[in-house]
C-alpha cells in the first residue's frame, strides 16, 4: 500500500484510534455495503468513497501494517520492509540507525531523505508499483434446504479487473516503460545527510527503474471496476455466518500484482418446523391422546423425508426422543448429526356427549392426581 499522508483511516472507517479488530470489520462492513457501486450504480463519489474504505480496512485489518501507519502516520512497502529490518527504536538502514543519525547530522534535509525512503514523493508523481489487490467480502443468504445440501449460487459483484486497454500493465497500449533518467533505471538514488551517503528508492520512478506513460482508462493502476458474476459453491452442512474464501476472486492487482481473495458471508434462512443446533436437527411433533397413553408408530418428518418412529405407551407430553443419523451431514467428518423430536400432547375439542361420558368414566377409574408430586396442590 502507497503511503498516503493526506488520509486517516481511522477517520474514513468512523472508528477510533484504539477500536479493536471486530469493530473495524464491523465498521468496514457497513460502510462498504452502503456505499458500494451496486447499492449506488452511477454516484462516483459514492465509487471513490468505496475505494477509499477498501483502502482503510486493508492497512487497518493488517496487525503489521496498522503498526507502521500508527506509528508513522502512513505506510508504504518499502516502511515495511524497513521496519522489518531495523533496530527497534528507528528504521534500519543497511545497519545504520536513523535515530542516531538525526543526532549526528544537523542541517540534513530528513524530510527528502524520510519521502525518498518511503516512496510518499514517487507514489504522489503517479508512480504506482505492483502490489496484491484488496481482498473482499459479500454477504449472501441461502434456504434452509440449501445449506443442508449443498448447492451453487451465482453472485453478481463488482470488483477491480485487470484493464483490458493495457492488459493490466498500467501502460498506454502499445508503449513500454521507458528507463528512468533520474536513476538510470537502477530505482535507486543518492541522497546526502550532513557528511553521509545513502542510497534510497528513487523518488521519480517509486524504485521500478521505469518511466510510464499511464494508460487512460485505468489511469495507470492496470485495473478498473467493473461487474463480475461468480458462481459460489455452497458446501453441504453450512452453517449460519459460515466464511467461504475464493482465493483470488478479490480485486485484481495493482500492475499486474496477485488478486485479492473474495470472502462470502452465508446467512442461512429458517424452517417452517425444523430448528438446527449444530449438526444436530431439532422438531416438536404433535400426538394424539390415545397415541400418548396406547403407545404407537408415527410418521416423523426429517431432512431426508418421513421415517417411523416408535412412541411407548404412557408417553408424556415434552419427552424427547432421539433418532440417530438423522441431522446434518459435518463436512469435516462426513459424520451425521441425529434428530431430536420433542412430543407435544394435543387435546381434541370433544363435541358430543358420548364422548364426553367415555371421559368421565375414565376419570372415574384413573383417579391419579399428577399434581401430586407438587406437594398437596
């Protein structure tokens, strides 16, 4: 990522200096779903915003890079590899420790020597340098059925493309890169601190060693928006927010850099009378009376269609049985969840005398309190 003084991050993402991860994720997700250029086909602000969100949450998502930018107030490649390289309290250049340098070289232009470094003077002459492109998320919903499973789902997106005009180099059709004179197209330039010599990326060509003439369409990126379908395949036994990756499905590179991976969000829709728990389903089933108190074979819905179950007689109302081999299938296992069914007691309206009589007489030789048990009541 280019360094890029003029932005805060924090800022664009509406999040504090101290958010944690899941806040910026969450922040980042509403903001990217508000403004993205499906949501607002045409709004090129609304495009630019989008960018600049997209931008934000790939330094501020990266443990490393939101180092180097709340370090530094920026952040760049070429500080990354710096850091990676230094002695702890400065950057290290080549074995030497800038913070010391400061010390010793008064009257040293360290301005031009820290842009130099970091490349903020070469990126803002519209040099651009190959890098991966930002990865994405979407949020899809799918059936209960589905999930269960399994199926493909097309998904229409936008994301950045490699430029067709340029072919994803970021030159204009038909012109290489030229060498850089300022350099000699080593990317390398001398730079002076008081008495000292260094070599530093060079501020005009943002160390390619090139000079490009930038292609129009994609104003030298290699890159530009533009509509995708995709098709997802939903694994059978997906869960409720389950997280599908599809390495390299993402935003194209900058320059021809690797693509970003594309992440899908999965909202599982409800059932009419199946609940999930886990892998496991759960369902409350309807009996009749004489079905509780004689015993009997009922027909039970499950995912795979209906299947006997056994009710003992004297079944009482909220037994749960279990039938095993019945849920959903674990994709890691290809072990199977069971099924759970709750018996729920259903009283019939007794319309006719006669019926009624049979009850009382019933009563009469049952004269069992079940409100026994609740001490006298």
């Amino acid at each position: 990522m280019a360094a890029n003084r003029s932005k805060d991050y924090y800022a664009t993402l509406r999040v504090p200096r101290n958010a944690k991860a899941d806040a910026i994720r969450t922040a980042y997700r509403h903001m990217a779903r508000k403004l993205h250029p499906d949501v607002n086909p045409g709004d090129k602000a609304a495009e630019e915003r989008f960018k600049d969100v997209q931008e934000a949450y790939d330094i501020l998502s990266d443990e490393e890079k939101r180092g180097i930018y709340d370090r530094y107030g920026f952040y760049s490649e070429q500080a990354r590899q710096q850091a990676a390289g230094g002695q702890g309290h400065g950057f290290g250049f080549d074995g030497f420790d800038f913070s010391d340098l400061g010390r010793q070289a008064a009257g040293a232009n360290f301005g031009d020597l820290f842009e130099g470094m970091f490349g903020g003077r070469g990126r803002g002459r519209g040099q651009a340098t190959r890098r991966q492109g930002e990865d994405l998320e979407y949020e899809m919903e799918i059936g209960f059925d589905e999930a269960i499973r399994g199926t493909t789902e097309r998904l229409k997106i936008s994301r950045q493309v490699p430029c067709t005009p340029c072919s994803g180099t970021g030159n204009a059709k038909g012109e290489p890169p030229g060498v850089c004179r300022a350099c000699g197209g080593s990317g390398q330039s001398q730079r002076m601190a008081g008495n000292m010599r260094f070599s530093v990326p060079c501020p005009e060509c943002g160390q390619t060693g090139q000079v490009r003439t930038p292609c129009a369409p994609c104003a030298g990126e290699g890159r530009a928006l533009a509509a995708n379908t995709i098709d997802v395949r939903i694994p059978p036994g997906t869960r409720e927010n389950a997280r599908l990756r599809l390495q390299g499905k993402g935003n194209a590179g900058i320059l021809g850099g690797p693509a970003g991976d594309l992440y899908i969000l999965v909202h599982v829709g409800s059932h009419p009378f199946f609940e999930r728990d886990n892998f496991d389903i759960r369902i409350e089933v309807p009996i009749t009376p004489a079905e509780a108190v004689l015993g009997a074979k009922i027909e039970v819905p499950t995912i795979d269609g209906a299947a006997l179950m056994r009710i003992p007689p004297a079944t009482s109302s909220g037994k749960t049985f279990r039938m095993r081999g019945r849920g959903v299938i674990d994709p890691r296992s290809d072990k199977r969840g069971d099924q759970f069914v709750r018996i729920s007691i259903v009283v019939p309206k007794v319309p006719d005398e006669s019926t009624k009589d049979l009850m009382r007489r019933y009563a009469e030789r049952n004269p069992e309190n079940p409100r026994d048990s609740l001490g006298g009541v």
